[in-house]
C-alpha cells in the first residue's frame, strides 16, 4: 500500500499554525515561501529554557530567522510584530 500524503499544516498545534499564519500576514509572504516554526527545549547551562525559532524560507533561497525566547503558547501577535519587523529594518 503506497504512503498517503498529508497537507504539511496537518500535524501543526492550532497555536503553531496561528503563529505560522501571523507571521505570513506581517511579510506579506506568499503561498510558495516556506515558513517554519519549532520549539526547542534545552537543559544546557547558559541557555534560555525554552525558544520558539522561526524561519522563513524564500524560493529564491533567502533565508531568514528570528529566536523569541519563551514558548510558542506565550508569544503574542504584537511578540511577532515586534521581532520581525524589527530584524527587517536591518
């Protein structure tokens, strides 16, 4: 029996795909640039407990990221705002 494909967004929390969704809206991303949100975890001595990073990825191969360092659950749209747009001007 063959793999069955399903949508990218398919296993996306209903918080992540908010963020995802965000983030599209604040760029002005188009359908055909990936965007890419995880949440990472450390125990590392020196790191942040939790980061949420999110990446976009142009098909043009540009490439982008932005670090906020608390969980996906804590960051607000105006987070999102602020952090991207703010990564831009620069």
């Amino acid at each position: 029996m063959p793999p069955q494909l399903r949508p990218a967004t398919a296993g996306l929390s209903p918080r992540l795909r908010a963020l995802r969704d965000t983030v599209r809206a604040v760029l002005g991303l188009d359908d055909d640039t990936a965007v890419v949100i995880r949440q990472f975890t450390y125990t590392e001595p020196g790191r942040p407990p939790l980061e949420t990073v999110v990446t976009v990825l142009r098909m043009d191969g540009e490439a982008h990221r932005w670090t906020l360092h608390r969980s996906a659950d804590q960051i607000t749209e105006h987070d999102l705002r602020a952090a991207l747009l703010h990564r831009r001007r620069n």
